[in-house]
C-alpha cells in the first residue's frame, strides 16, 4: 500500500478533464514510511486524543483551519495553504465539538462545558466567531435579551447581500430546562461580532429549518410532544403553510434539507411504508420517493447552494451515490490521487472541486489532506496520532456470526499484529447507544487492546443501527437479554473457530456498552473473566426515575417512550439491572466514571460498587475528574486506557 501510495502521490491524471494540474509551491511530499517499532508504543499515545480533532477549509480554498491538541490544551490553528504562514490562538477550558468559517477570515467554533441546572448537570453547547489573526472572540447570543448565551443547532453559513454570517437556534429563557413552555429562535451572526438578528421565532417546538444558502427560509419541522404529531412547514408569502402531519409516538421523519432542485425538501422517514427511505416533499406537499437505502447512507449537500448532491455510506467516497455531474467526479478523482485506501470527505471549499479528504487503513490511523482538483495540487494538513508506528496499527475486519436464534450479528474483529490468530485472549467491546454502531474506523480502543496482545470483538448486536430497520427493531425488548447474548455468542463462534482461547474472555464496554460489561458478569456469567464498565447503568429503575424528573416528570416524553421500547415491560427491569444479580458475580469488576456525566449518573457506578464491596466482591471504582460522558479530556481519557488495560493484564492476561 505505501509504494502504491507513494508512486501516486503526484499523479492527477484523472483531474485532466478538470484542469491541467499543478502542484502548489512548497508543498512537501506525502511521508508514510516510519521507523520499525518493535515493540508496541505506550499506552498513552493511544489515550491521547488525536492531534488533530477538527479542520475545516474557508470558502475560497486558500486557508485551512484546525483544532489540535497540543500539551493537553486545545489550540486553534489558521493555515494559509498558498504561503504557508499560520497564527495560532489557544482555547481554554471548553471542550471543541465542531469547526467551520465563518467567511474566508474568521473560525467558527462550536463547544461545550458541563454547567449546573438546579440540582443537575447540563452539557452546554456554545458558538464563538474567532478571528485569529485579529486577536478577536465573539460569542453567539451573548448580547440577546432573553436569551442565555448558549445553542442548539441549525448551524449554517450563508451569504446575504454579499456578506457571510453565521445561523444558530435557541430557546428563550422561559423555555430554557424542562419545562414544556418553549418558544424556538433561529438568528443569523454576522461575522464581525454584532448582535445577531432575529430569522425566525415561534412558540411551537420547531425540531429544525432548512435556510438556503441566501438566507431565506424554505421549512421547519415541528414535534408536539402532548398529541405525539410531527408536522412540516413550509414558508410562503403569507407565512407558515402545513403540508405534511403524521402521527408519531416515536418514529418521527427528519427534515434533512433542501432536495436537488432547490424547491423541495428531503425527509427521512422513520417509520409506515417509506420506512428508511429518503423523500423528496415539493412545496405543495407531493412525496418523490429516492431509490437509496437511508439505513446505510446520510445526504450531502452542496456547499453553496445546500441543494442535495448525492448520498454518502461507511464505505467511503468510492461508495457515495452523487447526482450533480460536479460531484460525481470525485470519487474517481480522488483514488486517483490516494490510491485505494478508505476516503472520506471531509471538507468543501465554495467550489466543490477544492476538498478537505481523510484516508485511514492499511496502517494509517487517520491522515487529512487539502485537495484542489480545479488547479492541480494537494497539501497534507496532518495525521490524527503521528506518534502511532503504522506497523502497530492493526487490520479491523469485518465478522459476522449467528446469534443462538439464527439472527446473523455484524461486527469487526481486530487481531493482534505480533500473534498467530489462534486460541487468542479476548476482549468484547461492545458500543454505546445503544442504537448506534460500529464501523470500520480507527478506534483507539480497539487498538490499544489488540497492541497488548488481545483479539478485540466489536459486535453490531441486535438493536444496533445501521442495518436496516428490521434489525434495529429486533432489539426492541432485548435490553439485557438478547441484545446481551448476542455478545456471548460471538464469543462462542471464536471460540468455535480456533481463533480464541474459552479460558481467556473478558468485556469491556463504555455508555450501553458499560451497562453490558456489568450484565456480562451478572446476567450472563460465566463467559468472562473479568468486566470493565465504562460509565455503565448497572440499575435500571434508578435510571429511568433520574431519566423522569429531568423530563420534568412527564411519564409519556419522546425520551422515556424510547427507552421504554428498549427496556420492555417496567415490572421486570429488575430481571435485566446488574446491581440486582450481586449473587451471581464471581468476577472482578472495574468501574470507571467522569463525575461530570450528563447522561449516565456517576450515582450508577457509586450504587454498584457499594453493593459490591457490601456483598464482598471484587470492585474497584476509578472516579474520572471533570470528565464527561464522552471521555473529552485527554488526561482522563489516557488515565483510563492505562487502567483498564493494566485490569485486564491481572485478570485476562494474554499469555
């Protein structure tokens, strides 16, 4: 793969329909040999987080933007692509979520920070317009009356009267918590920091809006949590028209954007005949149904008219579906400029042909890349960890396998680089959600676990997404029971293939994976040595009564309908919560936690580790400071990898 890539790397020949191609002036060859590293590096350079976290390309393609972490800070780079220069401006205390510019000169950069809201924790989201260069930080809503200085979303740049600005949407401060009183705002920034003006704003719940690029409102869905209706809007001169309505409890569509004429509007249906399809809706309410599976792709949109241009899926640009004749280029243009390694998307310039590209694989954890297709050129920006050996980059392949039922479970399996694939150790590693997946992305805890000599599973478990609505919904109920044995069951085909050792099993697992890591050693034991839980629920109704008063105790909320479904019936939660199943551990178990989670109480770690320790168990409980759900913080997030990674070693060890 190297020599292929390096044999590439100046060849553009399949830009030549484009443009003649040139390579930009100081430009330094694409490095990917590195020296042999024998033995595994330390643990620590896979709990960083990656260097480089964001970046971003300005809308005239000259300037790249990034979020890179540097001595446990954040800070904020502006790269000019055709000098070199750069000016650097570091962001404290907030956590970077997202980036993007504002215009060709300023950064728009989304955060976060945990706050306090009464007697609870809140992830706030914040938007700041940075001019670096200038020295300048402006935060959105912070001179709006009635208003705190935070957002929720509908985050666009658009163009209006020649000038850029910057869309976000928030709640006024009586409807601010959970309170069912909410009025919803959408205001525009300009980008030199004065106060925004007002887009639009009613009293209803408006879940989004689709805005064209010129800033003129297209449409907004709204949800009424009450009568359980999900509505879309569409504007007109007189205002507000309703052209759709459906009932939904739970399965509402999405209101993605603009459709490829411009004129009408791309849903999402979650639910009834059109179930993960794709629809274009026309102003007057007429549904075009698009021949693509919505449960594997997401839309793209064009940079500067936010038309949809085609359709992306895991597999990378080489498997996007485009329909405007500009993007359907790329794909071929961009193998021909990186070969056949995985390659995303990253970023646009207003010209579509001027492109931010991240490739990974074949032993490369993740390198971005400013493409100019138009002119002929290209500029490494970076690599995600430059201190990870290629060699220690293990292959994460596909594996699927069937659950005792005959269900067929998806997943990755990631083996060691050192060893011969047979009677491994292993490590499950299940995913959160738990209605989220896993692909075939660099995952630095796959990683770290398969250079200490581990076969790592990844199962895509029943109630997973990504594979169609069927296979989400036969995890409906399944919370702790076949969604948990749908783990052991992969275990058991390993085994049954030689490739792992029955003796050496552990679990480890973060969010709903924490839960399973738990349920693994008390609802279903027997199958692993040991358990980490990452942020685990280990009592179900503690939960769902702490899940009931931040809905302000509404019983019948969209968030409690949801897990409800997963859950099943209320009078046997008990059956599926670990910290009922005491008796039945015979196990170590680590429990890890960031005392700043929003999602998950750090209370449900606390109240397994006492019941633990009160039963006489092997517990240890690991208290992660100022951490949140996500593991945000590198110091935390290393503290964690070396920890578990050390439990494991004692009560798994490899050989």
């Amino acid at each position: 793969m190297t020599d292929k890539f390096l044999s590439r790397r100046n060849l553009f020949g399949a830009v030549a329909a484009v443009a003649t191609p040139v390579v930009l002036n100081g430009i330094p060859a694409l490095a990917w040999a590195q020296p042999s590293a024998p033995t595994p590096p330390p643990l620590a350079v896979y709990g960083k987080l990656p260097t480089i976290s964001k970046v971003a390309l300005s809308p005239d393609g000259t300037r790249v933007c990034l979020a890179m972490n540097k001595d446990g800070g954040i800070v904020m780079y502006d790269y000019d692509l055709t000098t070199g220069k750069t000016a650097a401006a570091a962001i404290d205390g907030d956590k970077i979520r997202d980036l993007m510019w504002a215009d060709n000169k300023s950064i728009f950069v989304t955060t976060s920070k945990t706050s306090k809201f009464g007697a609870d924790q809140i992830e706030e989201w914040l938007g700041f317009i940075i001019d670096v260069h200038a020295g300048r930080r402006y935060q959105l809503y912070s001179e709006q009356k009635d208003f705190r200085a935070v957002i929720f979303g509908d985050i666009r740049r658009i163009k209006v009267n020649g000038g850029y600005r910057i869309t976000a949407s928030n709640f006024s401060a009586s409807g601010y918590g959970i309170t069912t009183e909410i009025n919803t705002a959408l205001y525009g920034f300009t980008t030199e920091g004065h106060r925004g003006f007002l887009i639009d704003e009613d009293g209803r719940r408006i879940n989004n809006w689709v805005i064209r690029y010129d800033g003129t409102l297209v449409a907004r869905s709204e949800y009424d949590d009450d009568k359980h209706v999900w509505s879309l809007r569409y504007r007109t001169e007189k205002g507000w028209r309703n052209i759709y309505e459906v009932k939904a409890e739970l399965d509402m569509p999405y209101l993605s954007g603009l459709g490829r004429d411009g004129q009408s509007v791309l849903l999402y249906m979650n639910d009834g005949d059109l179930k993960d399809k794709y629809v274009e809706v026309t102003p007057d309410g007429v549904f075009k149904t698009i021949d693509i599976d919505g449960a594997t792709h997401w839309p793209i949109f064009h940079p500067t008219t936010f038309n949809l241009v085609g359709f992306g899926n895991t597999g990378g640009i080489a498997e996007s579906v485009f329909y405007d004749p500009v993007f359907a280029q790329l794909p071929k243009l961009v193998k021909g400029a990186v070969g056949d390694i995985h390659a995303d998307l990253a970023g646009f310039a207003e010209d579509p042909l001027h492109v931010l590209v991240f490739v990974q694989g074949e032993g490369n954890s993740g390198t971005y890349y400013a493409i100019d297709f138009r002119k002929g050129g290209y500029k490494e920006i970076g690599q995600s960890y430059p201190d990870l050996p290629m060699e220690w980059v293990a292959d994460k392949a596909p594996y699927a396998y069937k659950a005792a039922d005959g269900l067929e479970i998806p997943g990755f399996l990631t083996l060691p680089v050192d060893r011969e694939a047979k009677n491994l150790a292993l490590v499950v590693l299940p995913h959160g959600g738990p209605q989220s997946y896993d692909d075939s992305s660099f995952d630095f805890l796959s990683q770290a676990l398969s250079s200490r000599g581990y076969a790592v599973l990844q199962p895509n478990y029943r109630g997973s997404a990504g594979y169609g609505s069927a296979f989400t919904a036969s995890g409906y109920g399944q919370f702790g029971r076949k969604m948990q044995t749908d783990l052991s069951d992969g275990v058991r085909a390993l085994v049954k293939a030689g490739k792992v050792d029955p003796k050496r099993v552990a679990i480890f697992g973060g969010s709903y994976g924490g839960y399973a890591a738990l349920a693994g050693a008390s609802i279903d034991p027997g199958v692993y040595n040991c358990a980490v839980s990452l942020a685990g629920i280990s009592d179900i109704k503690a939960f769902m009564a702490h899940e009931l008063e931040w809905q302000g105790y509404k019983g019948d909320s969209h968030t409690m309908r949801y897990w409800r479904r997963f859950l099943g019936d209320e009078s046997r939660w008990d059956e599926i919560s670990p910290v009922k199943h005491i008796d039945a551990i015979k196990v170590p178990i680590l429990l890890i936690h960031g005392k700043d989670d929003t999602v998950v109480p750090f209370e449900q770690s606390t109240i397994m580790y006492k019941a633990m320790q009160k039963a006489g168990k092997s517990v240890e409980l690991v208290e992660l400071k100022q951490e949140d759900h996500w593991m945000s913080r590198e110091p935390t997030r290393i503290q964690t990898v070396e920890t578990a990674v050390a439990f494991l070693l004692k009560h798994n060890p490899p050989a």
